[in-house]
C-alpha cells in the first residue's frame, strides 16, 4: 500500500477545507439585542458562545483548490466524529483519545492508495496518532473549538446586514467586504454560529446546529495502525 499518497490526500482535504472556511466568517446570537451591536462585537460574542459549548454539529459544502468538498461532524469536547467527501470519493472520519481513525470506501482507497490499499483496507478503518504529521491537519476537522475558532479569526471589514431568517432561525448577517463570506447570527437564544455562506467559484455553505447535545464517540474495533503498517513495508 503507498501510504504516503493516501495521507497526503486526506491532509490537502483537510488544509483546503479550513482555507475555504477562512475565507468566510459564522455565527449566531443570543436575544439580549445583539443585532444592535457593532459588526465585530456580534464577532467576538459568537465565538465566546461557541468556545463555552460542549458539542455541536457541522455540516455542509464548498469548493476547494476547484474540487467540490462535503462534510458531516459530529464535534464533541473529547472528539468527533463523521462523514466527508472530496469530488464524491467519501472517507469516514473519528478522532478520540489522541489518534485519528479514517475508513475510506473502496473508490477513495483505490483513488489515494491503488488497487493495493484498496485490496488491504477494504471495509477496515486506518488510525494513527494525531501527533502524526499527515494527520494533524484533520484531527482539527474533529476539534470543535479549533474548528469554530479557524472559522471566525480570519476576516476583513465586515459590514452588518439586516435581520432574516436561516434554517428556520432569525439572524443577523455579517459580510466579510473584502473576501465575499456572509456569517449569519442567531438574534435569539445564545449566539452560536448558524451558518457560513460564500458564493462564487470558491464558495459554499457550512451550517452549525445542535448545539450542546449529546453525542456518543467510540473507537472503530480492529483498526490497522499506521505505525505497524509503514514497518511492515
């Protein structure tokens, strides 16, 4: 199996990934008048939200490097876990306890790793620790806090839209001027993110909903180690 190629391929998507979220900001907000507050105070009440929670759910999908991404997590304190896919070839994805599980279907290992990976690793999940170069870019996908925060620090002016409604939720827009993404804000119950949205070619949507509730990680039984496999080889 050509594990380098496999790795390389998971940590561009995961470097694209966090890049395409940089170029946009999102949030929610509480209904204490938020929405009456300065652009960069809706920011920083967002995020304060957003780090104080336990767990959340986000979804979504955007254009990296031109190639469609798509992703469904489950973020949690102590980990995450979910779907993603880049240009239809889908992995599934859980980080818990400080190693990385990944576990491709048979077009992604055949995609990133040849007939080989795919012979070797069909129906089975791959792990290694998330100290492991190739694999911290996608531990972050499965840290809520690191996620949220890659989302909301990097923007320009932004300038403040008026009130509407996303996903059956009253917001209040943020437009980032110069890099085109829109942050909508709740305006009632706290201000968590509710959705990232950025149009044009590099664009997409990312949503952020259940927050706070419960969700159940466990790691996958009979996972090949990374470590073992590169020493056999």
């Amino acid at each position: 199996m050509r594990a380098r190629p496999f790795l390389s391929a998971c940590a561009v998507l995961a470097l694209g990934l966090a890049g395409a979220m940089l170029g946009g900001c999102g949030g929610s907000s509480s209904g204490n008048g938020i929405a009456a507050k300065t652009p960069n105070e809706i920011v920083a009440a967002s995020k304060a939200a957003a780090d104080a929670a336990t767990s959340a759910h986000v979804s979504g999908s955007i254009v990296s490097g031109g190639s469609p991404v798509t992703l469904d997590m489950q973020l949690a304190a102590n980990g995450g876990r979910g779907q993603l896919a880049l240009s239809g070839l889908g992995f599934e994805l859980i980080q818990l306890g400080g190693t990385v599980y990944i576990k491709g279907s048979s077009a992604f290992y055949r995609h990133v790793g040849g007939a080989a990976a795919a012979q070797l690793l069909q129906g089975r999940w791959l792990k290694a620790s998330t100290t492991t170069p190739e694999f911290a870019s996608l531990s972050s996908l499965t840290n809520l806090h690191r996620l949220i925060d890659a989302a909301l620090a990097s923007h320009g002016t932004l300038k403040k839209t008026a009130t509407t409604t996303v996903k059956g939720k009253k917001v209040v827009g943020l437009t980032d001027q110069s890099q085109g993404g829109t942050l909508y804000v709740a305006t009632t119950g706290k201000p968590y993110p509710v959705e990232i949205a950025k149009s044009g070619a590099g664009g997409g949507t990312l949503s952020f909903d259940r927050w706070n509730q419960a969700v159940s990680i466990a790691p996958p039984a009979n996972a090949i180690d990374l470590a073992q496999l590169r020493a056999g080889h």
